[in-house]
C-alpha cells in the first residue's frame, strides 16, 4: 500500500532529509512502520542501518552526534524498545550530544488505557532529554521535528525524545519543511574578552581547562595555537582528550579518572583556571575536591554555552554563556603581554612521564600495547571505548594527535565502545577505526559484530579479557580483601575469536605483549570486521596497581 505524499511520517522523513540526516540507526517495530515505509523512498539519502539491541543503535547514534556535530538519529518501538534505548539517550545527555529518538507509540485513540508496551515518554524521559514529547498534532510534525532539531543543538546540547503515536503517522501532516535548521549560537562580548586578558596578564600560573561537545576542528585549533604560542598550560576535561593534540608542548593531561597527580598538584596550586565547554563535574574535579567555592570565587572564569551550567556548583570570577568553538576564536585573539613557557615546558614533561609505558607482572602489558596503537595508527585514527579499568590503560597511554578521534562515554557507560566504532566507520570507511572493550564491557553489546557483517562496517575491536568485571574488582579489593570475599566479579568467557568465526568476521588471539602488534596489523587488514582477544591477567588490575597490593593495604 502506497501512503498519500502528504503523511505525517512523510513530512518527518522529508524534515529528516533536509536537515542534512544521511543515517538512521534503528531497530525495526510495527509502531513506526509508516515512518520506516516513508524512508524506503530515500534510499538514496538516508541509509538507515537496522541494529541488533536498541541499546546499540542509540549508542551509534550518540556516537554519530559526538563525531558529527549534527543530531544523530535513532528510531526504536515502544515500551521495551525504547527503555532499552534510555542508556543512549543518558550518555547523550551526560556528554552534551546532539541526538533524537523516535519511539513508536501506541494509537493516540488508545492513551491512557494500559495498552500493549504503553509508556508515558514525557515522564520516563523528562529527566534523561533536554526536551520529551509527543507528537499529538500531525499537522505540526515539521514544528515538532525542527524544534527537535534546534532543541538538540542550542546551548548545552542534548537529546531530545519523541513518541510517535501509530494513528496519527498517517494522518495529514501539515505543511512541508522549508528550510534546514540554523541553530542559534552565544558568542563572547568584547568587553567580557578584555577582562579576560586582564586577568590572565596579572597570572602567574594559569591553566586553561578545555572540554564539552560542538568544537569545530579549526576553533580546537585556534585556541591551541594561541595557548603554545604563549606558553600557557592546557589540559583536557574527562574524556575530550582529542579535542588538542596530546603532543603540543604545553599539553598537561586529562582531568579525569586516574588522574596523574602531578597534573591535580598542578590545578590546585593554579591562580588563574579559564574553563571553556567543561562542566567541572565530578570526574574532571576529582570527587569535587580539586576545587572548593572560595577558591573559585577568586581564581575561575568558566566559559559553557549552557548559562544553566555556570554557577551550578562552582561561584566562579567571571563566567559568560557562549558557543564552545566562537569562544575559542574569540579567545586566541587575546595577547596577555606575558608568556609561561617554563610552567607549560614543566606540565609537558609531567604528561609525557605519566604517559610512558609502565612495568607489570602479567605476559601482556597494556601499557605498552596502548602505546603502540600510538606509534603505529595514523593521527586521525578514531579509537573508541566503553566502561572499565582497561580503559584507564587507553586513556593514560594513548596519546590523541587529532580532533574528533576520541568517542568514549563520560556518563560511564559500558557497552558504548563497539556500537561507536560503528557509527564512525559507517561515517569514515577509509579511517582507522579502533574500538578497546573490556570483556564484560563488550559483551553488552557485542551482538552488534551482525550488525557490522551484514553491512560491511570493518572495525577492529581489541577485547581486553581479564575474565573480570576489573573496576568493580578493584573496589571489591579495595574495601573488603582477600580471595573468600569476591563476589558477582569473576566471568566465565567464550572464546572471542570463535564467537568473531561465527559471524563471519576474523577473530585472532594474543596472549604476550610481542605478539600484540602482528595480532592488530592482521586485525587492520582483514578487510572484514575483526576481532583482537586480548588475553590479560586481572592481577594487573589498573595502572600501577595489583591485586596482591589492594590486599595487602
């Protein structure tokens, strides 16, 4: 049956199209099948990709936003399916990424009387997406669709989510979409600029602190080129090491987990802290402790595009609502008058010293297997991961020497890793696509491998096995020791290159350090999706830690 050129579901694929969508990432419901039916007429535009778990699919989507800068689109059916979804939908909003959901719904006729997977989206949602609603009108589904759009890219960006109530996708759908979404961005006052360079004249030890989502590549690079040409100190909020290249030589770390004390040292003794995109959480402040009201009353000027997040936790100097990237030009326009090459020159080889490979007592030592992904892969290799402590090997010893390389969760999430790899070899088929996940890390969400067959997508994923959910394994040890008290934290494993055979990609086994690299570079060109089963040992249980040490503390 042909649907009449005027439907709902039509106008939301049309609004789709012309707000420059050029990939669905869904998991397919008899909710939304008009919707799907009206994407089968633009093939040619919208490739939409059908996923295994709506938990994947959303996060391909979230991923998609990360590395695009546009809203990545994810569509899933009610109850269940979109439930499923709410892990991407959470990491979006933590990570402040442009994303929207369609979610099937039950007929509007039916609301209200405990149908089949009926939800209230509104409710379930309100606190996950800056906006969740309901398409009730179809003649307003382009106002609807476009103000999803604005929603997800003005200020802090975010998700949005939409139900979509089956009756009502073919219905009339009102008037087509005129034109794409311009979303409307904060820029600097000059007169805001000018008490910046005041202050950072009168620094004696200023750190610029760089973080949040919309950076251009060009405004990543403005503001680094100013902040090395005068010798001032930069470090990276949680998880956005890629937006400088790691190897500038004023690069002094990421605020993050496992944070180099040396760079912590280095943020409390500051006198002068410009924070630009970083919400200063509580990952980037360690546990809220780097920092403390009074202090940041005399020594913060914080810079967000989203006014909500100013003043949030920290009373800050000067603070000012502004697009991440027009901040930045504005910013590197600034001649303080003064340099600190030697505290930059200092921070540098703080960086580089935390970062060189460490010693461990297990056959493969993920130290210097990180370190070699460094050596070898190209700088706009993209390298993906989830949640776990193998993720603090890859954050401390891979060094990002490009924007938009690094997709990694800052809201925590496990599973997110493979899902991204995805996403971004869907989008960059030619690059260098490295995914890192521990083992019980990519089991949720390892399904995804049919996914990455069926339509050519041929990422490598290394899969860190220490047979144990690492993180939690650490706190375990750490807060009751010894050997009779693990508990829920042991994993019994397949054997991960049968399960890579099984879907018809390659799969490979690496049990030493040295044969690490022969492992990945047969992995790179399999010319199919590939796993790297990684076999590591759970003693190792974090950079400069052991188990034997956590037990005997």
């Amino acid at each position: 049956m042909t649907q009449p050129a005027n439907t709902a579901a039509r106008r939301l694929v049309e609004t789709l199209v012309m707000n420059g969508v050029d990939r669905v990432f869904c998991v397919p419901g008899e909710s939304y099948l008009a919707v799907l039916d009206a994407l089968a007429d633009v093939r040619d535009q919208i490739q939409v990709i059908a996923c295994r778990h709506e938990a994947g699919a959303a996060n391909m989507a979230e991923a998609y936003g990360k590395l695009s800068g546009k809203p990545g689109v994810c569509m899933v059916t009610r109850g269940p399916g979109a439930t499923h979804a709410s892990i991407g939908v959470h990491t979006a909003h933590q990570d402040s990424t442009p994303m929207i959901l369609f979610v099937g719904q039950i007929a509007l006729t039916d609301r209200g009387r405990g149908a089949f997977q009926e939800v209230d989206y509104r409710e379930v949602f309100g606190g996950l997406a800056k906006w969740a609603t309901e398409l009730e009108s179809p003649e307003r589904t382009v106002e609807v669709v476009e103000r999803a759009f604005s929603t997800a890219l003005q200020g802090r960006m975010g998700p949005v989510v939409i139900a979509l109530p089956e009756d009502i996708l073919h219905e009339d759908g009102g008037p087509a979409p005129i034109r794409p979404v311009v979303p409307a961005k904060a820029a600097l006052d000059p007169a805001f600029v000018e008490q910046v360079r005041e202050r950072l004249a009168k620094a004696e030890r200023p750190l610029l602190v760089l973080g949040g989502s919309g950076w251009t590549t060009e405004a990543a690079a403005a503001i680094g080129d100013w902040a090395e040409r005068f010798g001032l100190p930069v470090s990276l909020s949680f998880r956005r090491k890629d937006i400088l290249s790691n190897d500038r030589p004023n690069y002094a770390g990421d605020l993050g987990l496992g944070c180099n004390p040396k760079l912590t040292a280095r943020a409390k003794a500051a006198d002068l802290i410009i924070a630009v995109g970083a919400r200063l959480g509580e990952n980037p402040t360690q546990g809220y402790t780097l920092l403390d009201r009074a202090r940041t009353a005399e020594i913060l000027i914080h810079i967000h595009p989203g006014a909500e997040e100013l003043g949030r936790v920290w009373a800050p100097m000067l603070s000012a609502t502004a697009d991440n990237s027009l901040a930045a030009f504005a910013l590197a326009t600034i001649d303080p008058g003064r340099e600190w090459k030697a505290e930059a020159e200092a921070a540098h080889a703080d960086y580089q010293a935390f970062s060189t490979p460490v010693p461990v007592g297990g056959d493969v030592n993920m130290s210097e297997c990180m370190a070699h992904l460094g050596d070898i892969l190209p700088p706009d290799a993209i390298v993906t991961n989830g949640a776990g402590n193998f993720a603090a090997w890859l954050h401390r010893f891979y060094r990002h020497r490009a924007c938009r390389t690094q997709l990694a969760p800052t809201s925590g999430a496990m599973g997110y890793g493979y899902p991204a790899a995805l996403a971004a070899k869907s989008i960059h088929p030619d690059t260098d696509v490295i995914c890192i996940a521990g083992d019980g890390d990519y089991l949720m969400t390892g399904q995804e491998i049919a996914t990455a067959v069926q339509y050519g997508i041929n990422a490598v994923v290394v899969i860190v096995d220490n047979g144990t959910y690492g993180t939690i394994r650490m706190h375990q040890e750490t807060h009751y020791p010894g050997a009779s008290r693990v508990i829920a934290t042991d994993l019994k494993n397949p054997d991960f290159v049968k399960y890579a055979e099984a879907f018809g990609a390659f799969g490979v086994r690496c049990e030493r350090t040295e044969d690490f690299p022969a492992a990945l570079d047969a992995a790179r060109n399999a010319g199919r999706p590939a796993v790297v089963h990684l076999i590591t040992s759970a003693e190792d249980i974090a950079p400069t830690r052991t188990i034997t040490g956590l037990r005997a503390k």
